[in-house]
C-alpha cells in the first residue's frame, strides 16, 4: 500500500555509515541532505548516439546496417575504482532494445563525457562486452537481444556485477518471455565478461535468470529493464519490473539477496503500481534509483524514485517516494519531476552537491540542498 504522508528529515548521518557511501553499489548517499530533492534539472548533457552498425535493429530489416530505427540508451554508470586496474575512467554500459543488441560500453574521464566507443573488446571488432545469443544470425526474423544492462561492484566476490535482460527463445506462448540474467567481470578495463550459467527448464539461451520471471500476473510475461543495489545494511535489493500477459501496465516490486544471484522476492509484490492506492499515473511504471537518507527512530530511511507515465504510455516522469523497507513507500506530496524521462532505469552518480542521472541518451545534472560536511 503507498501512501501520500511525508517523512521528516533525518539530522545526522548513521553511525554505521562513517565515510560516504560508494556510487558502485548504485546507492547514492543523501545522508546530508537539507531539504528536499530538487525537482528541476540544471543541465543535460547527451552522452549516447547512435554510431555503431550494431546499434541498428536487425528486426524485419533487410537494409541492415541502416535503418532500424533508433533506440539507443538504457545507460550505467560506474567507475573503475576497484579491481586490478583502477583507472579512474568511467565505464558506461548501454544497449538499444531490437534485435540484435548486445551490451556496449564507452568511457570517459569525466562523469558528463565526452564517452569514447573506441575500447578493445576481447575477440570483436566492436565496443560489445556481452553480444546477443545469436548475435551473427543472418535471420531477420531473429527476435535475440540483450538490453537494460545494470552494473553494481560486488565487494565479497571483488568483481563486476552486470545485471541485463534477455530475449528467451524457450518461452511458453504468454509467458517468460524476457528474464534478467548476469555476466561477471573481475577487471573492468579488460572488458572480459563472463555470462553465469544455468540449465533451467524452458529457458534458452543456458544462462541462469537471477532475476526471473514469476507464476504471478505482475511479472509472468518478463523480469526486465531491472535495478540493483547494494544497501549500507550489506543485502542486495532488487528493483524489479513486471510485464504481465494479462496486458495491463508494468508494476514493480522488489527483491533481496545476501549474495546477489538468489533474490528472494516480496510476498507483497507488486508494491507500485497504477492500482497501488497512492493516486499515481495509470500508466507504465519503471524503476529509477535508491538514495540513502540515514536512520530515524532507529530505522533506515531511503529514497525510492520510480517513473510513472499516463496510459498507456506517455510523458514518463520521476517521482520520489521515501521508506524504510521497501514495502510501504510514501509518495512525495510535491510530484512529478519537471522533465521528461525515458525507457529503462535511471543511473545515479553523486560528485560533492551535483547528482547526475543517467536516462536515456542524456545525463541531467542536479544541484543538491546539502549541509556542510565537518
């Protein structure tokens, strides 16, 4: 049930939080924050065009590379901070969603670019670290793809965790249709990912869903365009958007993991949702980030945005909602953002008082009401 009542801020910062939390566990520390976020952008920069042949749908396009259309975006961010080269750059994962995509990366040593596509790719000629399963197919037929890459740094395992969605050529009729699965990689500059493996029962390719599709209507069509973050508490959550085969609009839930490949998903599932209670748009709903707002009363507080569109799919818009365990969120009584957002998750960096949101082909820049830190 989603609520519409505000939280109040929180006054200091957890103690068991002593430096500000790391922006590769796609968690944005906002334990300083005086005021509220601000609903209004600064500035947009654009960081992704389309250039590259395989950015072009294959789909019923005998023209190929041309044409196609253009639907070039799902972006993040994270920055080669850990690992056995470190270098400082940005890494920027992005896809388009048509056949073929696969997973592509630029970098860049500034957070708003320019982001250079020209990397050496391990056995290809092109910037994709995780090409599609048929991604040589000549079929313009071939429905395969992977999109909506999402990248988080696994502390424990000391890799790169790469969450996206793909096309599964073993589906039934009106089910299963887009699950989440996972690539690793230990050094982010040698772009070597390795797909996670699993023989599952009516998914092919072999590649294990951690984020599956569900015997439920909220998710039983596809597990896709899926967020995932690394909570101060050490669990995993999973920000999830279900497609149902009942036609209705995507609503989204959540999960927790203590490893990041086994997620158990809320019994409570779908928590948003254009039927949720909270008076939110009727349309489609899309995850966006977490924020961390420190504790109160003993309890964690967070920031959830979501994008909400009006039906079936128009003008999508960030909203901010807070809570303390992702299954009662309240809405900020303020509402939509002012700008426009698009398909896919948002992908938040935090560099001093400027938040940096990566939707799109653009990255929108935010200058954050913090407290001055001692």
């Amino acid at each position: 049930m989603v609520g519409c009542a505000t939280f109040s801020r929180t006054s200091a910062r957890s103690p068991a939080v002593a430096k500000p939390l790391d922006n590769n566990l796609q968690v944005v520390d906002l334990t300083d924050l005086d005021g509220k976020l601000p609903l209004v952008i600064e500035r947009s920069h654009q960081v992704l065009r389309q250039t590259e042949d395989w950015e072009h749908s294959t789909w019923k396009n005998p023209a190929w590379p041309k044409g196609g259309g253009d639907t070039v975006g799902y972006p993040s961010v994270v920055r080669n901070t850990h690992g056995p080269h470190p270098d400082g750059q940005y890494y920027l994962f992005y896809a388009h969603h048509d056949p073929r995509s696969g997973i592509g990366v630029a970098v860049s040593r500034s957070i708003t670019g320019p982001y250079s596509k020209k990397v050496r790719v391990p056995g290809r000629s092109d910037n994709q670290v995780v090409p599609s399963f048929h991604a040589s197919s000549k079929n313009p037929d071939d429905p395969s793809h992977n999109s909506s890459p999402w990248v988080v740094w696994n502390p424990e395992q000391r890799k790169w965790f790469m969450y996206f969605h793909f096309f599964n050529h073993g589906h039934t009729a009106t089910t299963n249709f887009q699950p989440t699965a996972l690539a690793t990689c230990s050094d982010l500059a040698s772009h070597r990912w390795t797909i996670r493996p699993g023989r599952v029962p009516g998914t092919v390719p072999a590649w294990l869903p951690v984020l599956p599709t569900t015997r439920k209507a909220w998710a039983n069509e596809a597990s896709s365009y899926n967020s995932v973050h690394r909570l101060p508490d050490g669990r995993w959550l999973g920000f999830i958007r279900g497609t149902s085969n009942d036609g209705r609009p995507t609503r989204l839930g959540f999960a927790t993991s203590r490893n990041g490949v086994a997620f158990d998903y809320f019994k409570q599932n779908p928590i948003l949702h254009a039927d949720d209670g909270g008076g939110g748009r009727k349309g489609v709903y899309r995850p966006g980030f977490i924020g961390f707002l420190g504790h109160a009363s003993g309890l964690p507080r967070y920031l959830v945005a979501w994008q909400e569109s009006q039906p079936f799919d128009g003008d999508p818009r960030l909203i901010y909602g807070y809570t303390s365990d992702f299954k009662s969120i309240t809405r900020d009584p303020r509402g939509h953002v002012r700008w426009e957002g698009s398909d896919g998750a948002i992908s938040a960096w935090r560099d001093g008082n400027r938040l940096f949101l990566f939707s799109g082909k653009h990255v929108h820049e935010l200058k954050l009401p913090v407290k001055t830190r001692s």
